[in-house]
C-alpha cells in the first residue's frame, strides 16, 4: 500500500489512500502507522490526492479527535491553505474542515479524555516487513492526546478541544502566522458572489465563537500553571503557545482579552521559572498580546495597566535579545502615541532608553577595531544590543513625538549630537549618522549588527537609505569584496525591507499613514503619490541588480539562496526586469546537490510563465548558457558540463521540470522551445569565400 501512495499515476495513489482513509478512522493504528504518508499527500502534485487527504484528515479528527498526530496535520494543512498557488477547491475544504473543529458548536461535548482504541487487523500494522508499520511494539495502541490537561477532566467541551488543538499547532509550527492567515482569510469575502456570502456567515459565526475560545484559552493558562509541576520543561512553551494563540485571536477581538489582562501582566516580570529561551517566547507574546489590544484601551484601562507595565517593558529592553526587545518597544510606541494618553511617560521612557544606549555607543566610537581579543566581549555584546535598540526606536517613532527638518537631512560628522541633547526631533538623523559610523569599522559581527540597525530605521525613513546608496556604503556592502557575513546580512535586510512595504500598503496602511498626516494637503493628495518614499527601496535595489545576478552564481550556497528569495521578491512587486532573471533561474536548474534552491527558483520560473507565456521559450537559449557557465563555476571537480545528472535511481534532465511544468502543454510553446534549442548548434562558417568549394 506504501509503495502505490509513490506510484507515478495520480488515480493510483488517489485510490491507494483511499483504501488507507476507509480504515484509519475506525482503527486508530492504521490512522497512527500511515500518518507520515498522509502528510506528504497533502502536498501531493494531484489536487484529487490532496483533497482525499484533507478529507481523511477531517474524518480521523471528527471521530478522534485526540489523535496524537493532530497538531502537525493541523499545521500543515494551515501550511497548504496558506500557499498562495493552492487551488481554491482544496483551500475550502481545509477551511470547512477547522470551522467544523474550531469555530462550531462551542458547548458540545465531543469525546472522553481516553477514547477506547479498536485494535486493527494484525495484517494492517503488525505484518513483518511491512514499511508502513508504526515500528516497535507498544503496550497500548491509544491514540489520546499526549496533552495532560485532559487527564483532568473525563469529558471535554468541543471550545475547549479547539483552544488546545490551536495551542499545540501553533507549539509545533514554532509560529502563529499559519494560524493568522487562515482566521484573516476566514473572513475574506472578496472572492466570487456566492463563495463570498458563505465566507462571510461562517466570519459571523466565528467571530461570535471567538470570546469562548479566548475564555477557554485563559482556562488552559491556569490549568498549565496547576500541573506546571508535572509538565517539566514543556511548560514554558506551552505557555509561550498558550499566549501567542490568544494574541492572534485579540486581533479580531481584543475586548474579552483586556477582561482577563491581570492574568497576562505577571508573566511580563520575566519571572516564570521556565528555561531562557521559553522566557524570551513567553515575555515576546505578552508585549505582543498589549500591543494588538492597546487600540481599544479607554481612559481608565491606559490608567490602570500601563502605569504598572512600563518598568517591566523597559527591563525586557535591557534584558532579552532582538524578539522580546523589538517587541517591547513597539508596544512602549503604542502606549506612548495612544490618542487617550494624558502624559508622556511612555514617550520619556523611550527617550531615555534612547539616551544611555546612545551614549554608549558615542563613548566607543574612537574604538577602531571591535574583534575578539581587541575588546572584551562584554563590550561587544552591549555594542550590538545597543544598535538594535537605537534602530527599533526610530522604526516604531511615530513623527508626531517630534519631527525633524527635512533641510536637516544630515548633520556633520564632527556635529554629532550629544546625549543629553538628542530629542524626539533629532533622534532618527543622530542614531542614523552613529550607526553608519558603526559599519565602518573592523569587526564583521558588528558591521552586521550596524547594517541590521540601519534596515530597522530605514522602514521608518526611506529616504535614509538613498542616502547611504550616496554616499558609496551600498557599493560596499554589496562588494563582491565585502566579507560574506555582511553580504548575506545585506540580502536579508534588503527582503525584510521589501516585505514589510508589500504588507504595508497591502493591508492599506499607506492610505491611512497619508489621510493621518495633516501636512498633505487635498491638493497635494490629488496632485500625485505622497507614499512615494516606499518606491525608493526598489529604486536603491535595481540599481544592483546586476550584482544580485553574480550572488545567484556564488559558490556559497547560503548567498545563492538568499539572493533567490531577494530576487523573487523583486520580480512579484515588479522591481526588476523578467527579461533578465529568466535566464538566470534556469540556470539554477542546474544546481543540482541543492533541491532546495532548484525547487524555489522552478516556483519562480512557473509563476513567470503563467503571467508571459512565451517568456521561457524566448529566453531558453541564454538560459543554457548560463546554466553552463553556471554549473563549471560552481563544480569546478567534475570533468565534464552535463545537462543530465542523477537523481537517486533514474537520470534526469535539469531542464525536465521546467519542460513539463511551462512548455510541454503548449503545442506552440513546446515547438518553439525545440527550434530555438536547435539554433544554439547551428554551422556556421566564416571567412570562406562565395563559391569556394
């Protein structure tokens, strides 16, 4: 049965995993010893074979839903309703299958914590040789929930189940964003008139279920604090879960969260007993938890929360790494420009923050050379922790704390500001012209942590970024003679950048930003863009783009992939001409020991193709070059350039995928990607006379 969910025919494995679907939810063995197979369906290339997976999935989970395997089924299929390519058949049925689980009948009472296990046929699990089998004989075949809280009670509301299952996907996914996809395009009811009024009403009724989730959610908080001492060292992410998956839900309600907010301030003291790295999750998702719902404070709840949580806000600054602190002073931000503030003890707080790291930074800048054994690492550390403090505040500063003359675009090096002078109006120019200062110097590490800094603070100021691009500090960090670290530092500020602005003016944050800011005028509005600093990011970077193409030939891998993801992002916003990455994608084919970056750059090939179908075909003969000189520069050691390789037990074209995913369905395509083919081996003779034999 294995062997056939491999088979090269769809219909095969379709039926294959039916055959598996009719048995694993009555038998909980069969469901326990094909669940890795039932996860790579669900990426399957046959929407059929996806769609009986997902199907199976929602079988087993209705009739157990304590299955052991639920929370990385769970995540990937959040995982697959989240891919941007997915068919929209398939995504309904991932969203029917957790509005079912999730969001339906709060107060059901769904199963007993130890569901009785039916034993399956010893020929199902139990047969010698069997690949399929779940491996060493275990003394019970139950499949209930490794979680303890349902040891506590022997029945479980259905609301109940639901906060659990979110909490342990978002435990097992390491993150919250699949979870936050789907609730955001849960609600979306922009697609076709009839699929958008369903969307729509299964919004209101989610929306209507999220204050027993969030109730339900707090019940699981104290109940991990009552077992912490049976839990271990599961505890801390557990409760790091627990709290990540009630931000996400605060988003769409965060007034039932500010009822229950003395139950989340204690775990900002940074105090848990839990391990660091849990601590740091932990402290992360709370500032988090404040900053979603600062929105909807009133007089009296900024009075009575804030006052007591700025000391503890500021110590996670000084305390935690670049996570807890980022997140700590976005919320500081929040508090201080909130509309019912009456003081300006958040934004004094913020300021002063600013200060000591400032003047720390101003105190060891004659300091030419940071590397180890020229300093001692504690200064290095504080160096850098100092950095990204300073380029956070000037992300989260919103201007109306203060603004600075846009005639005063830099001050003089010899003009830096002094600490005790550095104000809301100067501090983005002053931390800018310190830190640029910072990546000059010596040390690679703390070149990285400037660079980082200054990508931080270019999300807030634009502008600052031409101005480094003018002064030559790109050229150099972009240097095929820069250090390796810096370059790669540089590709992941650049994609963070570029990503944050998509989601900026995706989610119409631009449009408020400009109807927010009393300086543009109606006729300036009309006139033309007045977000126009955003179209900078792409102006700096396509003035490299030639330079992004060489980092895609590095015989660093870490610098070909990251240069890939970059230049996807360039390509879906329209920053670089397809004409020229083309040819380079294909090479990447031919990087044939990375499956990684073949498959990425195939996304990016496929998703070119649809949009310009004749795309490949024009630009296939540059390719090949390319991916010839590609291949001898990255395996010099192999005597011969060969456009086949093999792969496991069969030899494959590099080319084959891009063949039958862009051409090969296109009589005309595929015609004219053989002729075009066939000119790069035309006879051609020169210098030979008319006539001449």
């Amino acid at each position: 049965v294995s062997s056939r969910l491999a088979d090269t025919t769809i219909s095969v494995r379709e039926a294959a995993l039916s055959f598996i679907g009719s048995y694993a939810a009555s038998f909980p063995r069969v469901a326990t010893a094909f669940h890795p197979s039932l996860i790579m369906c669900l990426g399957d290339a046959g929407v059929s074979v996806r769609k009986r997976a997902i199907r199976i999935f929602n079988d087993i989970l209705s009739t157990n839903p304590h299955y052991k395997g639920r929370s990385e089924a769970c995540d990937a299929m959040l995982k697959r309703a989240a891919f941007r390519k997915e068919e929209d058949t398939v995504r309904d049925l991932i969203y029917e299958l957790f509005s079912k689980l999730w969001l339906e009948d709060a107060d059901q009472i769904v199963a007993a914590a130890h569901p009785s296990p039916r034993k399956a046929p010893p020929s199902a699990v139990d047969s010698p040789g069997n690949v399929a089998s779940p491996g060493p004989k275990r003394k019970t075949a139950t499949l209930s929930s490794p979680h303890p809280l349902f040891h506590l009670n022997s029945h479980i509301k259905r609301v109940e189940l639901a906060a659990v299952m979110m909490m342990e996907t978002i435990r097992t996914a390491g993150t919250g964003n699949h979870l936050e996809t789907f609730l955001k395009k849960l609600y979306d009811a922009s697609l076709d008139e009839e699929r958008g009024r369903r969307r729509k009403s299964r919004g209101e009724i989610s929306r209507q279920h999220i204050d027993k989730l969030i109730q339900a959610l707090f019940e699981v908080l104290l109940k991990l604090e009552e077992t912490r001492a049976d839990r271990g060292d599961m505890v801390g992410k557990d409760i790091a879960a627990t709290l990540r998956t009630i931000e996400i839900l605060s988003a769409t309600e965060p007034f039932p969260v500010i009822k229950h907010l003395d139950t989340i301030l204690p775990y900002l003291k940074a105090d848990n007993g839990v391990q660091i790295e849990d601590e740091a999750l932990i402290v992360s998702a709370c500032c988090d938890i404040l900053f979603r719902i600062s929105s909807a404070f009133d007089d009296n709840d900024l009075h009575r929360f804030t006052s007591s949580v700025a000391g503890d806000l500021r110590q996670i600054v000084f305390k935690f790494n670049a996570g807890p602190m980022n997140s700590a002073i976005r919320t500081l931000s929040a508090l201080a420009h909130h509309q019912s503030a009456t003081d300006d003890s958040h934004g004094r707080i913020l300021l002063d923050i600013a200060q000591v790291f400032y003047s720390y930074l101003l105190r060891h800048l004659g300091t030419p050379d940071f590397s180890p054994g020229k300093v001692s690492e504690k200064i290095r550390c504080n160096l850098h922790r100092a950095l990204t403090v300073l380029g956070c505040i000037c992300q989260h500063r919103d201007r109306s704390l203060g603004s600075a003359d846009e005639q005063d675009f830099l001050l003089p090096e010899e003009d830096l500001a002094p600490p005790k002078s550095i104000s809301w109006a100067n501090s983005t120019m002053a931390s800018y012209q310190v830190i640029a200062e910072y990546l000059k110097k010596q040390d690679n590490p703390t070149k990285c942590a400037s660079l980082k800094a200054l990508g931080f603070i270019f999300l807030n100021e634009p502008r600052l970024l031409f101005a480094l691009e003018q002064v030559g500090l790109v050229d150099d960090i972009m240097s095929p003679k820069a250090p390796t670290e810096l370059q790669l530092e540089a590709l992941d500020v650049w994609k963070k950048i570029l990503e944050s602005e998509e989601k900026r003016i995706d989610a119409g944050e631009a449009t408020e930003k400009m109807a927010r800011d009393t300086n543009i005028t109606v006729t300036k509005r009309i006139s033309g863009d007045q977000d126009g600093d955003a179209n900078l990011f792409g102006g700096v970077l396509t003035n490299h783009a030639d330079r992004l193409f060489d980092m895609l030939s590095s015989k660093d891998v870490r610098m070909r992939f990251s240069s890939l993801e970059l230049l996807g992002l360039l390509l879906r916003q329209g920053l670089v001409n397809p004409n020229d990455a083309v040819p380079h994608l294909l090479a990447l084919q031919g990087d044939v020991d990375n499956d990684t970056i073949r498959s990425l750059a195939l996304e990016f090939l496929i998703t070119e193709g649809e949009k310009r179908p004749d795309m490949i075909r024009q630009r296939v003969r540059a390719g090949v070059k390319q991916a010839y000189t590609f291949q001898r520069t990255i395996y010099p050691q192999r005597a011969q350039v060969s456009a086949v390789f093999q792969a496991g037990d069969r030899v494959e074209c590099v080319f084959a995928k891009v063949f039958v995913e862009c051409v090969a369905r296109i009589r005309k395509q595929k015609h004219g990607l053989f002729a075009s083919l066939l000119g790069l081996f035309e006879w051609k003779e020169f210098g030979r006379k008319k006539g001449s034999s």
